[in-house]
C-alpha cells in the first residue's frame, strides 16, 4: 500500500449524515514531512555550513560555532519532533464537528483589510511615490517604507487574521464542498492582493508564503486536484515543487530589496546570489545560534525565545520581560554585531529551546510541539474539531523551523487567535453520531 493511500480522512457530508474517507496526499502527515524533507535538509544543512561560511560573496564573516555537539542536539531535536508528531497522530480524534457561519469570514476580512489600512493607508495618501518606488524596485524605497510606514502593534497585528480567514475559507469551500457566497472568493482574492503588497513594499516575503501554504494544503486534502494526471502529480509532489522553486520565489523579493541596492556589483549573476543567499539563511540561522549559546549562559527559563508571541504580546509582553529580566533579543543582535553579521538575524527553531530551557527542557518542549501538531494532523484528517483549522498553520511551521520558529511567533499566534474569536462568535458544534453510513473514495 502507497503512502498516499494508507493516509486517510474522515469528512462528514454537508447535505447528510454520511461519512466519506478520502486519501490524503503522504506529506500532509507532520512526522512524514519531517522525516522525508525537513531532516535531509537539516544534514546538508550540517554538511555544508563550514564550507559555506568559509567561502562566500555575500559578506558573511564569521567563525565557524557549529559542531558536533551542536549538531546533536539540532538534528536530535528534529527527531523528537518528528518520533512525538508520529504519536500524536494516532488513532482517532473524540472532538465533535466544527463549523463556522459566514460571519465569520466577514469579521475575519473586515479585521484584517482594516489592519492593512492603518498601516499603510496614511502612507498611500501622503506619499504614493515611495510605495510605488518599492513596488518598481526603486532603489533603497522598501527601506523607507518601514520608516514611513504606520505600525502598531496588536492592531496591525490584526493582518494575520488572513491567515485565519484561508484556513476556514478553504476548509468550507474546498474541503467540505459548501457553496460559499461569492463576496468571499473576492475576499480571498483581496487577501492574497494585500499579501502580495505587503511582501514587495515591505520586503516582508513570509506574509504571502503563510498564506499561500495552508491554502495549498487544504486544497490538496479536498477532491479538486485528483482528476487530470498533472494534477494529481502536482498533489503528491507540492512540497518538493515548493523547495524547488523556493530560490525563484526568494529571488523575486529579494531583487528590490538587495540585489539592486548591493549585490549586483559583488556577484557575476543573478542566480549565483540567489541560490547563495537562500542557502546562506539557513545556515547563518544554525551558525549564528551556535556561536550565541558559546557567548550566552543557559538556560535562562524564561521562554523569551520559545514563547515570543507572549512577549510580543501589548501591555502583557513588556511587563513580563521586565519582571524577569529577558533581554535574549537584544543580546543576540550585540553578538551578531560583534561576531558574525547582523543582515543575517535568524534563529534556528530548534536550538532557541534549548536556550530557554536546557537540554532535557528543550526536548519535553520539542516533544509536546510533535505532539501537538500529530493531534493537530489527526483533528484536520478526520475533520473534527477546531484543531483541524489550526493545522495547516502548524503543518507551515515545519517549513520554516530550520530558520525560525514561525509557531513560537506572534505572527502564527495571532492568526490562531483570530480563529477562537471567530469560533466564539460565529462556531458550530454538531453532536457526535454514533451511527453513520460510510463510504470509502481512494483517492490516487
């Protein structure tokens, strides 16, 4: 039996009561992903990061921290997460059906639209010609952008409720087959838009990509791709179609940002600075890391790194940090300025929770995040429960978690707190039926 059909998903029909199974693509299974893609970049990644940062054009000047220690507990990190996600994916998930009303979906794209607005409204009417600059790649523009721009914080936040509204949209739509009215196709359409903006003015790439992959996800679970044969191959292979034109899309964004502005004069083409930027981030990201444990004492047990969302958090987030004294980022940013190069500022998503918590912390940490996202991944397979609306932002975590942590970040956070205030106001909960007609589609 094939990956792709030994994974299936329960769906319970909008019009009756019966329950359709419906194979799910191999990677849509969080330890799958991990084992099969995540963790053989991870080894390149340690491979090749002495190499890469002996001999490279893009100005990253730095010694080499890494090594086997901390390639122990880097790539012994991805393995607790990927063993506890292959747990939590077990069996069957006890939560009732969760739908939500079209309110829902209103209030998501009102919240968000209304976020963008405020950031880059007064902008657009008192100096156009800098948004237009950063879009037609004007030199040095994206940076006045983000000086220019209006940000503030928990009310622009509000932008990631997008990423909630394609969690549900899709879900309804391309999963349970319901006929949406068609405001809500536009409202997609002016969310991607909006997405799209925002990565080209503000140099800020993520903002279409975490929107872009849970709607692909969710795509490849319903019926729509499994009919002509290019499609149904598009559905078994997105990750590795996504990996492949990853430079491409990061070459894109980058152009405007710092291609024209630096690198064009330091590289013989465009494409040997991409694909050395590109690998460059993820291996800065582990180097970078590693070299501020060696400048660091740890753990801290203060959960800066591994619980940013709560120290990003309006009121809460700066009284906390003050109370116990967490300082990690700004720490990080002096290590980077002295010891390595301060243009490349990510942290891993694994090594920051050992920081936080040690050795033994930082696995019981990575375990319970393996365990989450496997009950996450059964709770969206089997369509039950609010969790299988949280999944795909989870599923997109493991994307980015050799760079950093997208699930310990305000940004995933509050794309999950637009969810629970839609499901406050607007959620459904259908009473379990003990007694339900089944029928079986295998989906190739």
């Amino acid at each position: 039996m094939s990956l792709a059909s030994s994974s299936q998903a329960a769906v319970e029909g909008v019009a009756g009561g019966a329950v359709v199974q419906r194979a799910s693509p191999w990677w849509v299974h969080p330890a799958r992903l991990l084992a099969i893609v995540v963790l053989p970049i991870a080894i390149v990644v340690c491979l090749y990061t002495a190499d890469v940062i002996n001999h490279n054009r893009a100005n990253y000047s730095a010694p080499v921290f890494f090594n086997a220690y901390y390639a122990a507990l880097f790539l012994g990190g991805l393995l607790i997460l990927t063993v506890f996600a292959l747990v939590g994916a077990r069996g069957n998930s006890g939560a009732p059906s969760v739908s939500f009303g079209n309110g829902a979906l209103d209030f998501l794209f009102i919240a968000c639209l209304t976020a963008y607005a405020i950031w880059f409204g007064p902008m657009l009417a008192s100096a156009p010609e800098v948004l237009l600059g950063a879009i037609t790649a004007e030199s040095g523009a994206v940076y006045d952008v983000r000086e220019l721009s209006t940000r503030l914080p928990g009310i622009t936040t509000l932008t990631q409720f997008g990423v909630a509204y394609v969690c549900i949209y899709a879900i309804r739509k391309f999963v349970n087959g319901e006929r949406l009215p068609r405001r809500f196709d536009v409202f997609l359409a002016i969310i991607m838009g909006a997405a799209i903006f925002r990565a080209l003015v503000n140099s800020e790439r993520i903002a279409l990509v975490e929107v872009a992959i849970p709607l692909l996800v969710i795509l490849c679970k319903g019926a729509q791709l499994t009919g002509a044969r290019p499609l149904r191959i598009f559905r078994q292979t997105l990750p590795l179609l996504i990996l492949g034109a990853s430079p491409v899309f990061f070459t894109l964004f980058e152009y405007n940002r710092s291609w024209i502005n630096h690198y064009q004069y330091e590289y013989d083409s465009l494409l040997e600075f991409a694909l050395e930027r590109f690998g460059l981030y993820y291996i800065t990201s582990v180097n970078n890391f590693c070299g501020f444990l060696d400048h660091s004492a740890w753990p801290t047990f203060t959960g800066e790194w591994s619980l940013l969302w709560l120290y990003r958090f309006p009121l809460i987030g700066p009284a906390l940090a003050d109370l116990v004294g967490a300082d990690s980022g700004a720490a990080f940013e002096t290590f980077l300025k002295e010891y390595a190069t301060d243009e490349f500022n990510n942290p891993t998503g694994i090594l920051i929770v050992y920081h936080d918590w040690g050795v033994f912390g930082g696995v019981l940490f990575l375990a319970a995040y393996g365990l989450f996202a496997g009950l996450a991944y059964r709770a969206f397979e089997q369509s039950r429960g609010l969790l299988q609306y949280i999944y795909p932002i989870v599923f997109y975590s493991f994307f980015e978690i050799l760079r950093i942590g997208y699930l310990y970040d305000g940004r995933s956070i509050a794309a999950v707190i637009g969810l629970g205030i839609a499901y406050v106001g607007w959620g459904k909960r259908a009473k379990m039926r003990r007694h339900t007609a089944t029928a079986r589609l295998a989906l190739p």
